[in-house]
C-alpha cells in the first residue's frame, strides 16, 4: 500500500516516522511537545511535515494516551492533555491533507510487537507495557480487539485488591498500583525502610535515604545483586505474573508480550514473571501455557504499530 507515518505522543516529545510496509522506520522528525491541547495538534501537524518530506506518503497513525473511539478518530479522554471529545483524526487531516486514524497508544504498541516483534507468528497474544503505569492490547484471530466503544484493554485498572491502594483513576485496587514502575520503587522504599542493612548499595546510589530511591537506582542496584532492589523485582513480578494468570483464563492467547521500560531489565524480570504466572494460573499442571516473552521493538512499538495502523482498512473489532 506504501509508505506511511506513525506519530508518537510523548510527555516530552512528539516523533514522526516514515516506515514501509515491513515495519521499517526510513526517516523520523521530532519536536517538543508544547503545553496546550491545541498546540500539540499544531505540532503533529509539524511533525507529520517534517518526516514526511521527500517520500510519498498515503497516511497517518496517531498513537494517543486515553480513550479513543471505535472510529479511530476522537480522543474520548486523555489524562494528561486537555482532551475531552477531541476531533483529533479530523484537525490534523485538515493540516497535513492527508487520511488519519487514531488509536490508543497501547494498541499501538501491541500491534507493532504483533506485526513485526515479539509477537510475529502469534494469532492470539497480550501485549502488556509495564511502564510508569501498565497499560496493553488484545489481539485475537490477527485482529486489534478494542470493544464495543473502542476502549477494551485498559488493564491497568483491572481490580486486583477490592478495596486497596487508591489509584490516580480515582478508584481502588488498581492492578498498576501493584505492576508498575511507581509500584516498584514504592517496594524499594518500604523494604530499604525496613531493612536498611540489606540495601546499602542501592541507598548509596541516591542520597542514603529511602525517599531518595529512583527506578534506575533498583535496577542499577539489582544488577549488583543488592538484596532489597532484588526482592522488589520480585514483588513486582509476583502481582504481574498473577494478573496474566486471570488474562490468560480471560483470553486463552499463545503468548504474553511484555513491553515498556521495565520490560528493558530483561530475565532479571521476565524470569520470576514466568514463574508468579505458572504459580496462579488455574490448572498449570494440565493446561498448554502461554508463553511469556519480551518486547523486542522497545520504545519504538507504538510509532511502527500506529504507521501499520494507518495502512489497515479496519483491523480493529
């Protein structure tokens, strides 16, 4: 179909990418993203000009945090810009003169890994981001599965703990509150609290203090083998492990695809993941499992995976 182009929303920057119809990114054009709703429409805009100079182009995917609607064209909500009901496909259309589909950023980033990395050969797998909150895409019969209204796959508020940590949603128990990189350093500090014997490496990366522990200081400190940033690894993959174990009897996919930064830190999570997942999954011991492996296209799944998007006449259900 040709060449098209994945644009990525970050908190920072705004990237545009030209890439073909194997995933491959030919050229990228970055600017900063402003501080206004409006603003970072006008720099889409820009973005999609910048990279798009000197190919000939016939689309554009938008990867957007929040909801976004079944038709690939309003952002319902977004939690960190101000949208509410944003006709995002229609104004950057009418900027760049050029077709426009939107689609949630995880989806994006689970249709990449799909399409091109850890999940090529899979018909049926989960994609999960394990960033500073979790997020995820569902795909099943090689198909983008996004519900009735379009916003299926905000696993991160799946409720783990009734009644547990209050959330940034408002509500309590979310599965991010206890999968995530917040979470992870939230182990740190209550364990490097508890037992500070046990963590003098990974307090000496920081300013001596619990309060002072960052994620790089975990996985700086875990590679040293430093008991507490260790241990916090396994914590965390012990509430990942056992949401895949209720995805898994929710879905039945071949595989689990774990993306997003800390996915970065490979077997030193992966490993006790796989083995949390084997430890509640109902029926382990009778039942064919889904294997669990790593992203490969780190942070540039969501680019390629809404540029793949912006080529498919309607792969979303």
């Amino acid at each position: 179909m040709g060449l098209t182009i994945g644009v990525d929303i970050g908190g920072t920057k705004i990237a545009a990418g030209v890439v073909d119809e194997d995933g491959h990114i030919l050229s990228t054009f970055k600017v900063p993203t402003p501080g206004t709703s409006e603003a970072i429409v006008d720099a889409i805009a820009s973005a999609v000009e910048g990279a798009r100079a000197g190919h000939e182009i016939v689309g554009v995917g938008i990867g957007a945090a929040g909801y976004v609607n079944r038709q690939r064209s309003t952002v319902y909500f977004a939690p960190n810009i101000d949208w509410r009901q944003e006709p995002l496909k229609d104004e950057v259309e009418r900027r760049v003169g050029l077709p426009v589909v939107v689609e949630n950023d995880a989806n994006a980033a689970a249709w990449g890994e799909y399409k091109f990395g850890g999940g090529k050969g899979h018909r049926n797998a989960i994609c999960i981001t394990l960033g500073t909150g979790l997020g995820g895409g569902i795909i099943i019969g090689n198909k983008l599965r996004r519900g009735h209204f379009g916003v299926a796959a905000e696993f991160g508020h799946i409720r783990m703990v009734p009644d547990g940590l209050l959330c940034g949603c408002g509500s309590q128990g979310c599965w991010e509150q206890y999968a995530s990189g917040r979470a992870l350093v939230r182990y740190a500090k209550q364990r490097a609290n508890a037992t500070p014997e046990n963590a003098e490496y990974l307090l000496s990366l920081g300013d001596g203090t619990p309060d002072g522990i960052e994620g790089k200081h975990i996985s700086m400190a875990a590679r040293q083998g430093d008991l507490v940033a260790v241990d916090s690894y396994r914590e965390l993959a012990r509430w990942v492990g056992a949401g895949l174990a209720d995805l898994a009897s929710l879905f039945d996919p071949s595989a689990f695809i774990v993306g997003g930064g800390l996915s970065d830190e490979g077997e030193l999570v992966l490993d006790p993941i796989r083995k949390s997942y084997k430890r509640w999954l109902v029926g382990a011991q009778w039942r064919p499992q889904a294997e669990v492996i790593a992203a490969q296209l780190g942070n540039k799944a969501g680019l390629v995976g809404a540029a793949d998007l912006a080529r498919e006449p309607d792969p979303v259900m």
